[in-house]
C-alpha cells in the first residue's frame, strides 16, 4: 500500500475516533492529532526509507492509542459508534458472513422498503472432505454507509410486512432464520396496515414459527428490534445497544424539555448509563445469550477477521439450537459438551456437521422452548412479596387447575366431542330420509289446516325495538358507579362545541346519567376505571389475583423509585395492571385491565408478569380472556429492556392461550400507544375501542420529533383505525356490556372454552 492511501486512512480513523467520542476532549485524541499532523509537515522533507518507518511507527500509536481509548468508551460512545457511516451494515456482513446470497424482495430504492433486506444465503461448509451447503433466511435493517433513501434503518410497516412474509417462506423451505438488527425504532406512521398493528402481527406469527431464529443485535431500538427480534438465540455486538428508547429520547422526557428542544448534552450521557443499554448490561439481565467481541472502537468494512468471528458464532448458535431439539438426548448432550470445548479452544465452528432442517416432532419441540425461554425473563425486574407458603399455595392451585383441564377438556370433551358429532352426523342423514318419506303426508296436513295467530308478548319482540335502559347494564336507569366528577356544581363545554354546536352540559348529568357521554354528539369523556369495574361485571362476581406483584425500580433509575411511591400511594394500586376473574351475565372470564391513572397504563415488568399469567390462567381454567385498556402510554423507559421484553413474551402467552382455542377480545379506551399496542394488544384477532380514544404506535409529539411531520388531528381517532383495519368496532360507552356479552356468545363460536 502505498504511502498516500495509508495517511489517508489515518486521517478517516483519526476523524472516526473524534466522531465517536463527540465534545469531550481526550488527551490520547490530542496526541494522535498532533502526531498526525507533525508528520503530515515534515513528510515532504523526509526520503522514503524514512516516510516508511515513520509511517509504521504511526500507525502502530494509532493502533495503541485505540485500545486504550476502547477502555474510556461510556454506553453514549457506544451508541455514536453503531449509528456512524464507518459501522458496518447488513449487506457488508452478507458479502463477507455468507458464502453466496440472493436479494430478494427489491433492491436498493427500488424495493417496497429499502431499510429492510432480505436475502436467500448459503452457509458453505467442508467437514471430512465433504461439502455442505446450507440454506438460510437472511432478514435485516439497512442502514448502508449514509445511504439516505435506506431511512437509517427505519422501517415502515410495508418494510415489516415484507420480513414477516419470507419469514413464512423461511418456513415452509424449513430453513432457519438469521435476523440482523440495525434500527434506531420503526418509522411511526399509521398508513396500512400501520406500524403498531404490523409488528403486532410480525410478534404473533415468529411466536409460532417453526424453524430456528437467531438474532444478532447491533443498534436495537424498541419496537422495531422486537419487529424480528424474536429469536431463540439472541446474540449482541459488543459495541451495540438494545434499548426501550434512545438517550436522547428519555433525556427529553425526564428533563421535561418543550418539543422541538434538545436536551442538554449531559441529560444524554446520564440516561444512556441509567437506561442499561450496552451489551454487558443485556447479558447480566439475561436478555442476550453471548457478545460477540468486535475491534477497537467497533467493527468496520475493513476488519475481515471480525467477519470470520461472527461466522463462526452464527454457525455456532444455529447449532446449538437445532442440537436442542433433535436426535437422541445422549448424543445431543455430548455434541454440545464439544461444541462448548471447541469455543473455548477457539477451535474452527465449521468443523462439526449439524443439519439445520428439523422433523415434526423437533418443530414442535422447538415452540415449548422458545415458549419456556421468554417465560422466563424479567422474573427478577418486579417485585413479589409473597411468603413461601403462598407462592407454594398458588403452585399448587395451578398444578391442580392444569389436572382437571387436562382431564375435563384435553380427554373427556375430546372424546365426547367426536362422540356427538358422529351422532349429529347420522342424526342429519335420518332426518333428512325420515322427512323424504313423510313429505307427501305434511303437504295434506298443511292444505287442511289454518295457520296460527302468534301468542301478543311473541309478537311484540319480534316487531317492537328495544331501549338502551334496559340492556346496558343500569339498574332501574342509575349506574352502579357514578364518577366523583358528577358531585362537582359546574358546566362543561364539550371540545367538539365549536364544530358540532353542543351545548354546555351539567357535571351532575354529564357524569352521571350520561355516562361521561355528550349527549349531543356523542364525544365520551375520560371515566375512571372504576366505572368499567362496577358496570360492566356482574355485581359481586370480581375476583382479583396476582395482586401482591408490584413496580420496582429494577435498573436503579436516578429518581424513579419516588415516582413510584407516589403514584402506589395516589392510586392505591401497585402497578398499572389489574388482573382478576369475572362474570358477565353468568359467562366467566379472565380480564388483564391496564389502568391509565397509575403512570400512564405504562407496561413494565411487573405489568408483563402479571398480564403473562392471567393469560395462563385463561388457557388452564378454559375462560374467555379480555384485555381492558383504560389507557397505556406504552413501555416504561425507566425499566429499559426490562419493559421491552414484556412485548414478545405476552405475546407468547397470547399465542399459545389462542392455539389452544381460546377467545382473546382487546378492548382500548382514553390514548392507547406504543409498544403494547404493536404486540400482545395489537395481535388479537378481535380488537374493539370505545369511542373517541385515541390509538397508534406514537403520539403527535413522537412523530413530529422523528419525522418532522404535523399530522392531522384525527390521525389516531378510533374511526381512523377502524378504517385501516386495526380495530374491528367502534363501541358507545353505555353499551360496552351489552356488546362484549353479545362478543362472547358470537365471536368464538366453537372454539369458546365455556362451550
């Protein structure tokens, strides 16, 4: 290499070191920087023998000076260095990862999102003189080198549907699925099928595929990482960053700054430390299985031995995996003993033949593990005060819940079923011979007879129309609940006054009879939760469980733990889920409520536990499970991942809870946003919302922030989301009793545990 392009490439390291470490000044930068530019000033005075050794000498500082400052990087340098041009992408670690690859899906500016790449790639391996090619699923966000158009990796929900859908093909060609995560969050627009509906689908449907995923994570933002983040290895760049939000973005929220402000440089760095975002702090919590170590300051195009490594553990956590599930346990056992000593001794991956491909019963092998891995995370991030007799207590009446299922509905009904249905079988062919043969006889009968009147109270539900009163729930015209707000001796104007000409309604009214309801156009004010408690359920029929589990501050988030005290002891509640059993009408259910006055219906690790379990609790007791969305303002930041992952493991638990016939209804309420909306809410097949609330991915202040756009003002109305599909009903608050008791009866249809 010649003398010119070697100073040229000091230069871009030595810009790429001053890029990582931003405003702070460093005395090791300084010295680089002054030892770059001596030599720069005397290079055209020195002979080449000399340029040459001193040109060595240089870059041997350099690479000196790189390893001490990799000690001094704070998680904000590590968040600078996987956002840099310099970072290696998807499409370096296709070229020098796999051995060939085909693009698929578009290319470049011409494919339906280029932030996400798909790609078919073959994994070549010789072993024993023979050689092996093995298919598989390469599916990733782009961000390129500054590529503009790739959006920074920021996927659009077309992008998302475009990953879940060679997801499926991955699939069906039974080939594992190697998923690439490079993005700062998905891109928050509501256009169909819309950013929260999409990665609710792409979470639901990886929960049930049935070949292996390994994910390795770079740059991991919130929602759009869980987009194809489900995995069952998860492996971690050792510069990346997996997060519940950016720095900057909780720097905002905690400083309390006006939009279109930046936080102060130092709100950063403090939120990238409390926030727990490298890859240590995701391994200590158990969220990523293994770092892979990459160079000095992180990987870049040039460092091929770095590619090598990560082939290596690519291959590697695919192995593991599929020798999970498959073959005998001995000899499974005694091939991941190797493999484990072949890491150690940095021996070559390659060198041991695992067939990727899985059987019947190895696929379903594979679920109940992805199932048990996610079940357990986050069990340290909450906090559970029962004594040891009653969590025993509570074992033990689980155990004895999923005994009786199993014998009631797994063997008896199952057997009863086929039993009935042969029955009605034969019973539909006799019926059908016995009425041929009788025929001619109820013709003669009907010519001599007149037909009768009907009886006057048959008559008049057939022709009369019913009255709201009497269906929904009041008892004699009053509700069981009545908001406080209905004691205070004022008028309110109704926000739609100006459009639709409504009057000034009395507290008393308003929130009394009327529900919370203007009774001129329908617009429904907040209501407490309480409303929904006392009249929608049948009086005395609630039974609330699990209510010792409560919020902690489980990253020791500078000043939450106050905020905490201070919404348990405004609230009465411990965290901003209730779960409890039910009755509507006589129908048993499970209801999992997230309730808006306890930090925004914010879902935590407490929220995800205890939303987990009511799910189970639905699939052992065979009742229908409603999900109750006072209001949610998505993940809380404050919990870092801890939060993230509550959204592919409840929707795990949804998954599983629907797989074995249950009936899952969403019910969303006030604002509903963010990350459980695009995951254990957003996947159910029927989602219902009352009117007037608000629901999407992010909220006006969010999108405007990332995408500089000023959406309209209906942009997240129920009507909106109705539209593009991601709701299927809009509900009058009066009627939600009537109508969920009518969803009951109707929507499962044969699948509804209670029948």
């Amino acid at each position: 290499m010649d003398i010119e392009k070697k100073l040229q490439l000091l230069s871009e390291r030595l810009r790429y070191i001053q890029d990582i470490f931003g405003h702070r000044k460093n005395e090791h930068i300084e010295l680089l920087k002054a030892k770059l530019d001596e030599f720069l000033k005397r290079e055209p005075n020195l002979s080449h023998p000399d340029k040459v050794r001193e040109l060595a000498s240089l870059e041997d500082l350099f690479t000196f000076q790189e390893n001490r400052l990799e000690r001094d990087l704070t998680p904000m340098d590590k968040v600078r260095i996987v956002r840099h041009p310099q970072r290696i992408c998807l499409k370096d670690i296709l070229e020098n990862v796999y051995d060939n690859y085909t693009e698929i899906g578009g290319q470049d500016e011409y494919s339906i999102d280029p932030s996400m790449l798909i790609a078919r790639a073959y994994i070549t391996r010789r072993v024993r003189g023979r050689v092996h090619h093995q298919p598989v699923m390469v599916i990733g966000q782009e961000k390129g080198h500054g590529q503009e158009f790739r959006n920074g990796g920021s996927v659009k929900p077309w992008g998302n549907a475009k990953a879940l859908h060679y997801m499926k093909v991955a699939e069906t060609e039974n080939i594992p699925i190697h998923t690439y995560i490079f993005t700062p969050g998905s891109y928050p627009i509501e256009d169909y099928p819309g950013a929260a509906q999409q990665i609710a689908r792409n979470l639901y449907e990886m929960a049930a595929l049935k070949v292996p995923v390994i994910a390795i994570f770079s740059e991991g933002g919130s929602g759009g990482a869980e987009a194809i983040g489900m995995a069952d290895k998860r492996l971690m760049l050792s510069h990346g960053y997996y997060s519940v939000i950016s720095p900057e973005g909780a720097a905002a929220i905690e400083s309390g700054i006006r939009q279109g402000q930046r936080a102060p440089v130092e709100f950063i760095e403090n939120a990238a430390r409390n926030l727990k975002i490298t890859a240590e702090d995701n391994k200590r919590q158990g969220y990523i299985d293994r770092i892979v170590p990459e160079p000095p300051l992180g990987a870049r195009p040039e460092h091929y031995d770095f590619f090598k490594l990560l082939r290596q553990e690519v291959i590697s956590a695919t192995d593991e995996v599929v020798l999970k599930v498959r073959g005998i346990k001995l000899f499974r056992a005694w091939a991941l003993r190797r493999r484990k000593r072949m890491q150690t001794m940095r021996t070559d991956a390659e060198s041991l033949f695992v067939r990727w491909s899985l059987s019947a019963n190895a696929r379903e092998d594979l679920l109940v593990r992805r199932y048990q891995r996610f079940a357990h995370m986050s069990r340290k991030a909450f906090l559970d005060p029962r004594s040891t007799w009653k969590r025993a207590h509570s074992s033990a009446y689980d155990l004895l819940w999923s005994v009786y299922s199993f014998f009631r509905y797994d063997m008896f009904r199952k057997h009863s079923k086929k039993v009935r249905h042969t029955v009605e079988e034969v019973g539909a062919e006799v019926q059908y011979v016995w009425d041929k043969v009788l025929s001619p006889v109820k013709k003669v009968r009907n010519m001599l007879s007149k037909p009768k009147a009907l009886p006057p109270e048959k008559e008049q539900q057939l022709t009369q129309l019913s009255y709201w009163e009497e269906e929904n729930g009041a008892q004699d015209g009053a509700w069981k609940y009545v908001s406080p707000k209905a004691r205070e001796d004022r008028a309110i104007t109704c926000p739609n006054a100006a459009t639709h000409g409504c009057l000034d309604l009395w507290a008393p009214d308003l929130y009394g009879d009327f529900a919370g309801v203007c009774s001129y156009c329908g617009h429904h004010f907040r209501m407490e939760y309480h409303w929904y408690l006392y009249n929608v359920f049948d009086a005395n029929s609630i039974y609330e469980f699990n209510d010792e589990i409560e919020s902690q501050n489980p990253l020791d988030y500078e000043g939450f733990s106050q905020k905490l005290e201070q919404a348990k002891k405004k609230t009465g509640l411990k965290s901003a889920c209730k779960t409890f059993e039910a009755r509507i009408d006589g129908i048993q259910l499970v209801v999992a409520m997230l309730a808006a006055d306890f930090r925004g219906g914010s879902v935590g690790a407490a929220e995800g536990e205890k939303f987990f379990r009511a799910a189970e609790r639905a699939r052992k007791k065979h009742f229908p499970f409603l999900a109750y969305v006072h209001g949610t303002a998505g993940i809380r930041i404050q919990e870092g991942v801890n939060g993230v992952i509550q959204m592919p493991r409840c929707t795990l638990a949804v998954r599983r809870y629907i797989d074995a016939g249950g009936l899952y209804l969403v019910l969303y309420d006030t604002n509903s946003y963010a990350g459980p909306v695009a995951s254990f809410l957003g996947c159910s097949p029927y989602q219902f919302s009352i009117r007037s609330a608000n629901i999407g991915f992010a909220g006006p202040g969010v999108i405007k922030e990332t995408t500089g756009m000023d959406i309209p003002p209906d942009y997240h109305k129920a009507y909106s989301a109705l539209s593009r599909g991601h709701i299927q009903g809009i509900w009058d608050r009066r009627e939600v009793r009537g109508n969920l008791q009518q969803a009951l009866l109707t929507m499962g249809g044969r699948n509804l545990y209670y029948r």
